[in-house]
C-alpha cells in the first residue's frame, strides 16, 4: 500500500465504480474518495460489497450541503433533506466523511446565504453525531463564492464549526481553495482537532477557466510538502486524497491516469 | 457634476487619453483613473495638460509594482526602478495616488516572493513621501495569485503597510478582489486612515475567465451600498472609480460605454 494516498474519484472520472475500485486495488492505493453520481450508478450497496471486496477503505463521501438553495445550474432542492440522505450513504459505505459544498449566493445576498448555512448546520448536527459521521466543510476558492460555496476561508470554516461539537463538524482543507491565504498557516493550526481530511491537487498557470483549473502535484506553484506539514502539525494523519478536476486527465482512461497521479504524490507530497 | 464618480479608463478602453479626458468634462464626470500606457502614448505633460484644461482631477495612477520579478507573461523587470518612475509621472500628472500590483510567484516561492514585496516597500517609502505620492497597495483576487499578485487579502495589505506611515503607504479597495472576504467588513474598518481609494464593478456569473470577469455594477453579486458605506466608516469620503475589465465593454465606443456606466454608478452605487 501507498502510504495515506487516496484516490478521489472525480480524478479518474472515465473510470466507473467498480472499475476506480479495482484499479485503485491493483496499483496499491488503499483508499479511494467516493462522489455520489458514481456510487448511484451501481447503488449503495453495490458499491459498499465492492469497496470491501477489495480491501479498500473510504476515505470520504462528496457531497451534501448546498444549503443556500443556490448551485452553478441555478436553484437547488433542499440541501438539508439531500445532506441526511448522503450521511446514511456515508454510513452504508464505510467512511465517516461526509464533504460540505455550501452553496453559492441565493436572492442577490451573501449575508442571508451565509446565515442559511449556519442554520442548516444546527438542524444536521445531531444527525451527525446519531450517525458517527463528521460533517466535512470545505471552503471553496473565492472565486467559487458566487455559483458554488459562500464559504471561502478556513478561518469562516473554523467560526461556523465552534459551535459544535469537532466530532460532529469539522473541515477538509483543500490545497486548491486555500493555498493562497496569507492566513493558511495559521487558520490550519487553527483547525487542530477539526481536520477531517486533505485533498491535494496543483493549480494551472494561467488558469483557463475558474473549476477546471487543477493539475498534478507538482506542476503548479502550490507546495505540497509545507501544506502537508502544517496539516500534520495540526494532528492530522489520516488519508491524503488526490483530487484533479483536468478536462484532459478526465478525457484518458483511469488505468493511464492513476500511474501518473501515484507518481506526482510520490515526488511531491508524500513524506 | 455627478458626485464623487471617476472613470477608471480601463473601462472605456477604446478611447484614447484625449477622447477620454474630453468625454468625461463633457459627460460631467470630474475624476479620471489613469493607466500609464494610455499616458505613454500622448506623453506625460501632454496627458497632463489635457487633464488641467478640461478641469478633470485624476484620483489615481495605475500602476506601480511588480516586485516579485513575474507578471503574466513571465518575469518582469526592476520592479523598483518602474515603480519610483511612476511616482514622478503621478506627480507630473497631478495625483497623490500610485496604485501597486505587486506581482505573482517568482521562482515557485509564495513566501520568498511576499518578502520581495515588503522589501521594495522599505526602499520606495522615502521616494513616496518626498514627492507626495501614496503608494497604494492593491490586494487582487486570490485566483490572480500566481501571475499577478501574491498580495491577496486587505488584511495582508494593512500588515505590509503597518511599518510605514500612513501617508507613504495606503491601500486600494477594489471591490472585485475583495467582496466575497468573510473579513471584508472587518478588514475596511481596520483601513482606517490607509484607504487610498475605491473601485467598483459587478462579478460575471458564471465567470468566462479570471481577468475579464468584470460588469458595471448591479450585474452580478456585489452589494456596492453596503461596501461604500464600509470604506466611509473608515473615513474613506474621495473619488469612487468605475473599473471594469469586459471584453463587450472594451470593443465599444467609450462613448457609447460612458453613459451606462454613469446609470449604473447612479443607480447602484452612489448615496
């Protein structure tokens, strides 16, 4: 096994379920980060026998959340009643991990979209804590504020989360969201306690569109190792997950993109 | 005269120097923001000239910087050596106000490229003071980071600045970089005394690119109110630039642009 690496599959987006599974399986990855549509496709339960099958664990669930009512396809359903259906699907997979994307701005106004996730995360807690699993808030980049996430620092991640308890709300720190705040470093140490997990990519420079901006470790300027320490630093030294949105590694097929990203966690990230 | 409002000539960019100094006297706007390669094309004196006999203040240079030693097309220049330039065409043109773009990631190093910043402050400040000119630090959007400016929050701008006096060293609340900062209300207030100007626009959504993401104001997210009432809190009561970076916007005539950026500046922005 790859020591801490963790496949996200949105990396390997040609590859199916079942096939992320076995590939991961086949090349010594022990983990793998689970989303949603993918898991729908063969079902839950399918999905858990799988994972299992192949001696793997999990290291997340994306996503619950948009909270605000508002998605970059527009409006959205009801974020609390889709989150308590991904916390079960979390619990029937194995992960105690469940990611937060917030949501955008709803009705033109940020202040009353950031209140709305604040409330959202009162009515989700106990559900939480009922079900062993940790609801994961993820700031995402600013320039995401609008369609996606009105949360955008780890800092904001950290207020919204004091008032629960940290096995019930904590954060994931995502280098492509974060890297750049002057503040990272402290808001990281900050987290002691609250990091549910680390995702690691590299920023494309320039950046040809605000979502699909990610490569490898190790082509870009974010650095890897010092992120990984200040996390290590904070307590964290759970599963380390590669997660690249990259229209031409999602247009390969998963057996070619894997050896790559196995390769760039090597040279760039692991210890 | 409409009250307070400067045409950053960014915005109508077709125009050249002449035709925006004149649109402006004729339209009743009695500020203008300008741009150095704009200048450069009619000479400083000429530019300032012009300015004068239309009756027109500038409420800021654009721009200084790039300290770091890389810009979007790749290393730059001495970024000291242009710098202390611009102060003496600012003072030629008759504004106290340089604005600073500090520069994006050199030698892959966030952190050896922020020093580069504070220590090009240390040797422009006297330079800044002898001739009355405030350098304005512009923090820019987190996803302009690596290319442009590893100056990224209003907080980080106030840090760099707290060693110099207050009128050596201000800072730049462009509101496209800064509205989606949970901190942006707390970071203005701490301003205080150091805002050196105000610049607004609107967030395209969806965004097409991380440069060219701007509209007039009420087009996007941004609540124009409520931020000019924060930098007025803070004591902020000078020109307010409409600056916008919009590919429809700069293959127009400006004379076409200028009466809908008045509109929108009434309507959106101004008390």
């Amino acid at each position: 096994m790859i020591e801490r690496l963790s496949l996200n599959q949105i990396t390997t987006r040609s590859w199916s379920l079942p096939d992320a599974v076995a590939g991961c399986a086949e090349a010594g990855v022990g983990w793998i980060g689970l989303w949603r549509d993918k898991v729908a496709e063969v079902g839950v339960e399918t999905a858990a026998r799988l994972v299992r099958e192949h001696g793997l664990r999990v290291s997340s669930l994306c996503r619950g959340g948009f909270f605000t009512g508002r998605g970059p396809d527009g409006p959205t359903g009801d974020g609390v009643a889709d989150t308590l259906a991904a916390l079960d699907e979390a619990v029937a997979l194995g992960t105690d991990v469940l990611v937060l994307v917030v949501g955008g701005i709803a009705d033109n106004d940020l202040g009353l979209s950031r209140r709305r996730v604040a409330e959202a995360l009162d009515q989700l807690v106990p559900a939480a804590l009922d079900r062993g699993v940790r609801l994961a808030l993820e700031p995402l980049h600013p320039m995401q504020c609008a369609e996606r996430s009105v949360l955008s620092t780890l800092r904001q991640a950290l207020h919204l989360a004091a008032p629960h308890p940290p096995e019930a709300v904590g954060v994931m720190v995502d280098e492509l969201h974060v890297w750049w705040d002057p503040a990272v470093e402290a808001s990281i140490a900050a987290a002691a306690g609250r990091i549910a997990g680390f995702q690691v990519c590299d920023e494309l420079v320039p950046m040809p569109d605000p979502l699909m901006c990610r490569g490898l470790p190790g082509t870009g300027p974010i650095d890897h190792r010092h992120l990984r320490t200040c996390v290590e630093a904070a307590g964290y030294h759970g599963p380390i997950e590669v997660e690249i949105f990259n229209t031409d590694l999602w247009s390969r097929p998963g057996a070619d993109v894997l050896p790559e990203v196995i390769t760039s966690y090597r040279n760039h990230v692991a210890p």
